[in-house]
C-alpha cells in the first residue's frame, strides 16, 4: 500500500464533526460515517484521501467501532477508489462479499461500469444465494444498455426466490426498467403497478410512481389521464420542494421525464381550464436546479486557460458520438464544415459502434467510457478547450457531473435536451427567437444563445437523399395524413382532432409508426369504430428507406408538447407540408421554428403553424383540400423543391443568390453563424471575468 500523507489529529476531528452536522449522525456511531465516505469525499473535497484516513484514526480509537478491521479494509478501499487506483481497491477487498458490494455500488455512482459489473459479478459468485448483488448486477447491465441481459439475470433470480416482499420489489422494479429499454411496455407497466399497489414504505416507491406514469405515456393508455396528471404534478411539485420522505440515489423526477408531463393538456385541470400546463415552467426550472445538485453538485472548479489565441479550441462531449442516433444524423455534417480557425476535439462518452459515424473533422477522438467522472474532466481539461458543448444535457448517457468540475472555461448545451438543464456550470444554450423568445429568459438557468434561422441544424445525406419525384399516392382519391413520432409525445386532445380530420376528409388515411402492439390497440380503442381500418401503423425503416416512405404523405401533422425534431425536419426536406401548433415550453416550439425558417428563407405561403387546437383542424383541412386537389403540388411544393435546390447547389460549394437560398438546410452558413458565436464568446471571456447575458447572431 502506498504511503498516505496525515493531517493533524485536530484537523481530522474538525472533519469529521462537519460529516456529523451534515448527516445529522449519532455521536456514538464514528462507523457509520466511514460508510458514508466515499460519496462524501468524492462529491465534496479536493483531498478525499486525507479526509478518509483521518475518518479511519478516529473510528479506530472510538469504543464504539466494534468492526474496526472491517471499516479499515473499506476505508482503504474507498481512498484508492478517490485516487482512481481500482486495481488496487478490488485487490484490497480479499473474499469479503459485502466489500466487493460497496466497491460496486461506489464504482456504479462513478459511471465506471465494466467495473463495477466485474465487482458485483464477484459478490454472486461469493454469496450466490444473496438476491441483492443480483438486482445490482441487473442495474448496472441497464446503466450499460444491455436490457436483455438483464431480463436474463432477473429471470433467473425469480426462479430462485419468491418468497420475500424485498426480493419482490427491488426484482419488480429493475425488471419494469429493462422490458421498458427492450419496448415492452405493457409488460412493464404490469411489474409497475404490482410494486405502486403494495404497501411497502421506502424510497424506490416514488420511482416507481414516476416510471409509470412515464410508462403509461408510451402505451397511449389514456383511462386515468387527469389522475395520471394530478400524480404527476403532485410528485414533481413535492420533489422541488423537498417534500418527499426520502429520497433515492436518483430523484424519482428526471428533467427529461418532467418534458413530458410539464405541457400534458388536461380535459379538466385543477381550476377547471380545458388546456394548460400540468406544471408551471418556474417549477421546471426549479425541478432541473433540484435534480443538478442531488445529481451533479458542482465542484470546485479545475483550472482553465482562457488567452487569447489565433485558433479556438473547441470540444463536442456526448454518449452518440459514433452511433447512429438521431441528434448525430443532424450535426455529423456541421461539425465537419467547421473552419481551420476552430480546432475541433471530440470526446466519446461510449465506446463508438461504428467509428465512421464519428466525424471526420476531430483532431482528437478521446473514448471517456473507461473513466470516473473527475478524471475524465481532468483528462478534458488537459486538452485545453476554450469552449465545450455538451450534447446530452439530461438525456440517456449524460455525464453531467464532468462538467460540474468546469474543465472548460465556457460550457454549453446544445441539441440533445429542449430545456434547461438547471446547472450554474453551464454557461449558454443555442437557441433561436422561436424556441426560447427573450421573455423567458428567466426560466432558464443559462444565458442565451439566439442564432438567426433555426437553431437545429439538419444535415442527415440530404443531397444525395432528395433526388427523384416525390412519390404518387398508392390509392386514388386517398389522401394521406401522417406521423411518424414516438407516440409518448400524443395527448387525447392532439389525438381527437386527428380524428376530426379523418371523419370530415373523407377517404382519407392516417400513417402512424409502430410502436408496439399494446400502444396500438390503445390507441385503435380510443379511435370511432368506423375509423380503425384508416389507421396504418408502419414499421421502422433506416434513415434512407423512410425519407422515401414519407414523401407518399399529403400533410404531416405535429404532436403538442414535445413536437417533432428530427422527423419534422424529415417532413420538410422531403417537401411535405407540415401544420404544428406551438406550445409555451421549448420542447414543443421546434417544428414551429422550422417552419417559421423554411417559409422566411423560402417565401413561401406554407407556414402551417396553428394558433390554437381549433385553428389546428381548421388549417389542416385546407392544406389537406389543396393537396388533395393537387393546388400544393403545382404550386408550393415546386416551390419547396426549388428552394431545396438552393441548399443543394451550396451543399456542393456552389453559392447561390442570397435572395433566393434555404437557410435552414444550409448547413455551412449555420457553422458561419456558430463560429461568429464563438468568437463572441470566446473574446467577452478574455475581457470579462463572465460570460455576458445575451449573444445574437447578426
């Protein structure tokens, strides 16, 4: 074991009186707050190895430290942990089950996986009777994406133990997550409500609220809406204000999940409005602040340079860097037209699935998967980035608390999450007047980035996709609604206009994406009987097959309040027009900024966005009428195609008049634009000890 530098006696004693004050612990019971040491020096000092061996001296000489070899052991455990010597803490943990347990629950909160799996694998094969190190080998497969192996392993338990109540509701709820990743969503919702219904009191319950709610959202299962809602609202409410017994390790409210509940229209809400927002956008913020410091407290900064230079270093952080997601079939492109004047780093939160997918322009491709939190920010850091843009925010494979040690001197949220992100440590949000128009700035916790079309770029192979006439409709006389978003975006007063529009358009389809059997008939049973035959769920197809599918649409028609994204921006290239009616929250105000881009930069009179949910029905049926009669072909959409061209003509270095140019599919002036923000932004923190309030672009 490597010599540990020692603090005075005093300075131990003042240390361990703080961790009294802050766990509010028994005098008498010095053990418990080695237990709690490894969180405790992680999350909030520089020096956990100094901390950890003064907790041990004085445990050691408390009377009431009965299993001082034990603690000694963990505590060793825990301070190589702190300096990143895994090697060594699995080494020091010998053949003791509860050790290689701790070990992986601590190497879990760090996000070093493999490790942690290898530890609790450890403990089963110590104490294979143990139901709990298997529920944690369970979820730390999930916290890989690998769900499948862990409905293997929770199976195989079930087989094993059935008797108790604590077996059942750890088991219930890990295995509700994994059928959950794999699409199962009634079978989830079966194991959900099994654990919502017992009358076990402890933490976890909440979660289990919260998922299924969330869970009910993907099954379009509309039975209990207003109650859904009310629980919702009451749970994110007690949430923020800290009302809720206990807590989990993870607050049972996301930010990601509170999207989907925050614009969730009521039939009938608490004061009797027939829409509204089910949470009021001050209580998101504050819910995101909440989620943050339980989450990713921030720490104390890392040293930053911040001189000025003749070339910026910029760095991209995400989980989809090199896997083919959605957010990187839309930015792949743009971060590779940078310019020689932006050094470009790419740091993988994942080890890549297909490394062509990562762009060609990163000078620096660094695979983080492998490392904890703190050294993998230190490893950021140590590549000198004036500005780095994360772009996860709070979204499935987020490492958030790697920023929280600031290893950049500007930080930004970009893309992956259409909200606030509640965290001080990160600086700007693009934005663009639509999605987050000056008047709620105060609702979110960054500073605004107002970029001059629409903020979302959208290069996914356009050139080479948009050949070829749009396709003819395959039936005569039927016109063709269509929607191919995840369903959990739908609420019942979206879904019954859409019925209004099939009932009064005679003939007429909706195209729906499959989603899963029980979503399916969920929906076809809230649907009139006579209209059911006219719902077509299709299957998910690659990017290339499906923006060819979509150009056989007539008319897109957007969800509330998380609109469409990636596949409105589909809608649009393929010329197919779109009707959306925005809500107050970002998250439901993207389609409306593309289109408000697509009709300024195209002059075009196909600015479908709604005014209200009447207006809604009303516009579609005329753009339906005009589409049907073929007017929209002969006149708009060859409009469309001729603007589309214009992208075209720039994608392959041909310039064409400004007059007439598409900006919002012009991707090279959208990098133009970005990289004018960040020399704005870059030269105001040379000057300014922070960032300014607001940059727009000219």
């Amino acid at each position: 074991m490597s010599s540990i530098p020692l603090a005075s006696r005093q300075q131990g004693s003042e240390v361990i009186d703080g961790m009294k004050t802050d766990f509010h612990i028994s005098a008498y019971a010095d053990q418990v707050y080695a237990c709690q040491l490894a969180e405790v020096t992680y999350k909030r000092s520089q020096k956990p190895v100094l901390i950890a061996w003064e907790c041990l001296l004085a445990c050691s000489a408390s009377a009431g430290c009965p299993d001082k070899d034990q603690l000694l052991r963990k505590i060793v455990t825990q301070a190589r942990l702190s300096t990143g010597d895994f090697a060594e803490a699995i080494r020091s943990c010998g053949a003791d089950e509860h050790l290689f347990m701790e070990l992986g629950a601590f190497l879990h909160k760090l996000g070093v996986y493999h490790l942690a799996l290898s530890s609790f694998w450890t403990a089963v094969r110590l104490n294979p009777a143990d139901v709990g190190h298997r529920n944690n080998v369970a979820a730390c497969l999930l916290s890989m994406s690998r769900p499948r192996e862990a409905v293997l392993v929770l199976e195989e338990l079930e087989k094993k133990v059935k008797e108790e109540a604590e077996t059942s509701w750890k088991t219930d709820l890990n295995m509700a997550s994994a059928l959950f990743e794999l699409g199962e969503y009634a079978k989830s919702e079966t194991r959900l409500t099994r654990v919502v219904a017992s009358n076990l009191s402890f933490p976890h319950k909440h979660v289990a609220v919260a998922n299924l709610l969330f869970t009910r959202r993907k099954l379009c299962s509309w039975g209990g809406w207003d109650e859904d809602l009310s629980a919702a609202r009451r749970l994110m409410s007690d949430q923020v204000r800290g009302k809720l017994d206990q807590l989990p390790i993870e607050p049972p409210v996301d930010p990601f999940m509170a999207l989907a509940f925050a614009e969730a229209r009521w039939s009938k809400g608490e004061e009797g409005e027939v829409e509204g927002l089910a949470m009021d956008p001050t209580a998101f913020l504050l819910l995101a602040r909440h989620y943050t410091e339980l989450m990713a407290p921030e720490q104390h900064p890392l040293q930053t340079r911040m001189q000025p230079a003749a070339q910026i270093q910029l760095g991209y952080v995400s989980s989809d860097l090199g896997r083919r997601h959605s957010m990187m079939l839309l930015i792949k492109g743009a971060i590779e037209r940078h310019s020689p004047r932006v050094r470009v780093l790419c740091f993988l939160l994942a080890p890549p699935m297909d490394p062509s997918l990562v762009p060609s322009s990163c000078s620096l491709r660094s695979d983080l998967s492998s490392l904890p939190d703190l050294e993998a920010s230190r490893s950021i850091n140590g590549h000198g980035p004036h500005v780095l843009v994360d772009l996860n925010g709070w979204t499935a494979g987020n490492r958030m608390r790697i920023f929280s040690y600031r290893p950049a001197a500007l930080q930004v949220g970009y893309m992956g999450f259409t909200g606030t992100t509640g965290a001080g440590f990160i600086d700007y949000v693009l934005v663009d007047s639509w999605v987050a128009p000056p008047e709620v700035s105060q609702l979110y916790s960054e500073k605004f980035v107002v970029l001059p079309t629409s903020y979302m770029t959208t290069d996914y192979l356009q050139e080479e996709l948009l050949g070829g006439e749009r396709a003819r409709k395959t039936r005569a006389g039927r016109l063709t609604f269509c929607n191919h978003d995840s369903l959990y975006k739908l609420d019942p007063t979206r879904f019954t206009s859409w019925m209004k529009l099939l009932e009064e358009v005679e003939g007429s389809t909706l195209l729906l994406l499959a989603q899963g059997n029980s979503t399916e008939s969920s929906l076809l049973s809230r649907a009139p009987p006579h209209l059911r035959s006219r719902i077509v769920f299709q299957p998910f197809l690659d990017v290339r097959k499906h923006l060819e599918r979509i150009r056989a649409c007539d008319l897109a028609l957007d969800t509330h309040g998380i609109s469409g994204h990636t596949t409105s921006a589909n809608y649009l290239w393929g010329g197919v027009p779109l009707v959306s009616l925005p809500s107050f929250m970002w998250a439901g105000r993207v389609t409306s900024s593309l289109l408000s881009a697509l009709s300024a930069s195209c002059h075009l009179a196909l600015l479908g966005i709604a005014r209200s949910e009447d207006d809604f029905v009303q516009l579609s049926k005329r753009l339906a009428r005009s589409a049907g009669d073929g007017r929209l072909e002969r006149r708009q959409l060859e409009d469309l195609r001729t603007c589309m061209a214009g992208a075209t003509d720039v994608a392959r270095g041909r310039r064409k008049d400004e007059g007439g140019l598409n900006r919002l599919f012009d991707n090279q002036r959208w990098v133009e634009g970005w990289e004018e923000v960040l020399r704005m932004m870059v030269e105001s923190r040379w000057t300014s000890a922070s960032p300014v309030h607001v940059l727009k672009v000219s």
